[in-house]
C-alpha cells in the first residue's frame, strides 16, 4: 500500500488494520513529499522522514519504506513482489497511475480499495 499517512487518524488506522488482514504481512510504501506534491498539488505538513518514525513507531505495518523518489515510479513493487496492493478509497489517480505502470511491465498484481472509514457515534 501506498499513503502519506500525514496525521495517523482514526481512518488510517482502519485502513492499515483492514489492508493487515488481507494478507500474511502488511508493506507500507511511505509518500516521499515531491509524490504527495505530483499527486495532492500539495506539500505535506510533516516531512517524510517524521512521517515515516511516526508510522514505523505505531506498530501498525510489519515493514514500511520509503516510495520510490520519482514520482510515478513504483519499482519498489519489483522489490517487494506483493500480490495485492491496498488504495485507500480517494485515491483514484494513483490507482491509475499504479495500472498504468504495472501493465507497462506486463505485473500481475491485484489491486483493491478499501472504502471510507465510517465511525460509530452512540447516541
């Protein structure tokens, strides 16, 4: 999975406990700030290298790296070899820009979303 996991939210930790069971071990590629700014049109409020001590500290992911410093280039998943890749359900472009550059090196690897994080208000 892929994410900027800028401010680790009530959804993210959904999202990462949801993507965890689908699979034996959960790898998380960490937005670099220049993919954020290509994909968001936005910098994130905290620098990558504190985004990625504060996720690596949650214990939410088994494994989490940094992405690929170009943006658009996924060749970590060379790396890794997962069988599914996680998308968040606003992430549309990227899920594109994820299809696009694995049918360019013909990568069978599925790719899901998971839908939005609705929390459970008592009345």
């Amino acid at each position: 999975m892929i994410g900027t996991f800028d401010a680790l939210h009530a959804g993210h930790w959904y999202f990462l406990g949801k993507a965890k069971c689908l699979g034996e071990s959960l790898v998380v590629f960490l937005a670099r700030d220049e993919f954020v700014r290509t994909f968001k049109g936005k910098i994130p409020k905290h620098k990558e290298k504190q985004r990625l001590a504060r996720l690596r500290a949650s214990g939410l992911a088994d494994c989490v790296y940094l992405s690929d410093p170009i943006p658009g280039s996924y060749d970590l998943l060379l790396k890794v070899k997962p069988d599914l890749v996680c998308l968040g359900y606003d992430q549309d472009s990227l899920g594109e820009s994820l299809r696009s550059w694995l049918e360019s090196r013909q990568m069978q690897i599925q790719l899901m979303k998971i839908g939005f994080f609705h929390p459970v208000t008592v009345s």
